[in-house]
C-alpha cells in the first residue's frame, strides 16, 4: 500500500509544476517564487548582467519584481517559508 503525503505549501514535491527555474504551481494552484532559484537561472540567460544568487540586493529586486507584478494583477500574495533540502 502506497502512503499519500497530505498537500504542504511549504513543501516542494513531484507534484509541483514549474513553470520556468525558480517559479512554480503547486497542486492547490498557487505560485511559489524561488528567487535564488530565479536568479541563477538569471545568470545562465543573462551571465554579464552580474547577477548573483546568493546577493542579498538580488535577491530583493527578485521579490520586489514579483511583488510590483502581483500588486498589478490584483493577486494576494503570501509570504512562507519553504522547507528546503540539500541534496
């Protein structure tokens, strides 16, 4: 018998969607922003820009983008932390 896992917003899984690196749809639908996940992709599209996935000054302009855009579509946004693993 297979052991289904309850839907944990926080937790990223094989059920999640991505939609490009860094920005996700889980099952219920929401979208997840990953901004060290976003930046590095950033790096590898975009390498003489200087960006930096672990640049505190990044990694905001990444959140305050997503925030402009959001507010702009009339989207609530919830900030949670996401349970993260090294592998």
């Amino acid at each position: 018998m297979t052991e289904k896992h309850a839907y944990d917003p926080a937790r990223r899984d094989a059920s999640w969607q991505m939609i490009q690196p860094g920005l996700y749809v889980d099952p219920a639908g929401h979208g997840h922003v990953f901004p060290d996940e976003v930046l590095a992709y950033m790096q590898v599209i975009y390498p003489d820009a200087g960006f930096h996935a672990t640049d505190p000054e990044d990694l905001k302009l990444v959140m305050k983008v997503a925030r402009d855009l959001f507010h702009n579509h009339k989207v609530d946004v919830q900030l949670i932390h996401h349970h993260r693993t090294k592998h």
